[in-house]
C-alpha cells in the first residue's frame, strides 16, 4: 500500500513538473534561419614533405596519441593507364601485390600478416593505386620490411595468377544477375562513351579478363610503380 502510495506521488510530481515546465516554454520565430555560432577552430597537424633523390614524394603527420602507424603508397595510375584491349590489368596487378615476391610465396605473406597482428592491403581506383599498412609500432620493422618486400619485389607468380582471374572470371559472370553491378558498368559508359577511359569497366570484361597473362601485369607494373610517380603517406606514432 506505501509502495502504491510513493508511486502514485512520484507520478503526480512527473507530471506537475511537465505541465510547469510545458507552461514555460520558450517560442521560436520558425520564420528566421538562427544565427550561427562561431566556428570551432580545427588545429590540424603539420605535414612534414620530402622529395627523394629518386623522385618519390613523401608526406609525414605525426600523431602520437596511440601505437601505431599507418602507410600508404600512392601510385599516381589505375584503371585510365588501362590499354584499351586489357581491361583489368591495373586491378589485378593491385590485387596481385600480395600474392608473392621474389623472397616470399604468397602463404607465407598472409602468415606474417597474422603474426604481426598488422593489415596490408592494396587497391586501385581510376586514377591511383594504393598499398596501405596499418601496423603497431612495437611491429614496425618487421612490418616495414614486409611492406617493402611487396612493392618492390611483386614476382607475380603463375599460379597465384591463374587462381586470382579464375575468381575475376567467377566474380564478372554474377555481376550479371546484380541489377546495381549492371547500372555501375552501363552508367559510365552512356556518360563517358564506351571508347573513354572512365567508360570502362574497372574490373575488365570476361574477353580482356581472358586474355591477361602474367606478364602483361608485369608490364604494367614496371611502367607504373615508379618512384617519380609515387607518393608516400605515414601518419601516426612516427618521427619523421
């Protein structure tokens, strides 16, 4: 009955607070856009830039709130350096990058990958190629070393290619029952015209996909993955 009792107060409290809280309420004029504050200020940090002897540009953000560091090479190329009969070729040599080097196979890449606890990743876009690393600091060298190994030395083993377009090809042929795939592919190429580079699809057609051999990613590669067309990003828990 007490409890009842206490309940009942508190209720009749609620809602005596309500209606004299609703009583003085404030109104606004909706008719005028309200005057905007004062922006925050946003402190970035500084970005520390070099140019090496060999052309490659380098951009360095210190951040030191956490133990890790992020890197990123960007490859001024990607699906536009395409030739026109070998769609694809920019894709699948990202794609390729952690597949094998000359010093390491491709399982023994994704075991160090786990051992460390790091990520590495590439892709590409239409203009630009990346490999990314994200690692702690406490892993840095032997992260580093791993990321070096694969941007530089890519073997493009014959195998790991086979394996690799086999999925491509896989992957093209159920694009075909995705409506939104089929937009993405038919979009650019009403905009741009199918003869544009940006008309083209990213991931290549199953005749392209077909005909790419290993060593026309190879090609690709060399001609591209320069320094002098390059740009290295780090940000994190780094001097530089």
């Amino acid at each position: 009955m007490k409890s009842a009792l206490k309940m009942g107060a508190l209720g009749a409290a609620i809602l005596l607070g309500a209606h004299a809280t609703a009583g003085a309420q404030v109104t606004f004029d909706r008719s005028k856009q309200p005057v905007l504050g004062p922006p925050k200020k946003v402190s970035l940090p500084p970005i520390v830039t070099r140019e090496l002897a060999n052309g490659l540009k380098l951009m360095i953000v210190e951040h030191h709130e956490l133990p890790v560091a992020d890197f990123v090479l960007l490859v001024g190329s990607g699906n536009t350096a395409d030739p026109a009969s070998k769609m694809g070729v920019a894709n699948l040599t990202a794609q390729m990058l952690r597949e094998g080097t000359t010093t390491r196979k491709s399982l023994e890449i994704a075991d160090q990958i786990a051992f460390l606890g790091i990520n590495l990743s590439s892709t590409n876009s239409w203009e630009s190629s990346t490999l990314s690393l994200h690692t702690p600091t406490a892993q840095l060298d032997s992260a580093l070393a791993l990321f070096a190994d694969v941007a530089l030395r890519p073997s493009f083993p014959d195998n790991e290619f086979e394996r690799i377009r086999k999925n491509r090809l896989t992957e093209l042929l159920q694009l075909r029952d995705q409506g939104p795939a089929i937009a993405d592919i038919a979009f650019p190429a009403i905009i741009y015209g199918a003869g544009h580079p940006y008309g083209a699809p990213s991931l290549g057609t199953e005749a392209s996909v077909t005909s790419l051999s290993v060593g026309d990613l190879r090609s690709y590669y060399g001609v591209n993955f320069r320094p002098n067309n390059s740009t290295l990003i780090v940000v994190g828990d780094v001097t530089p």
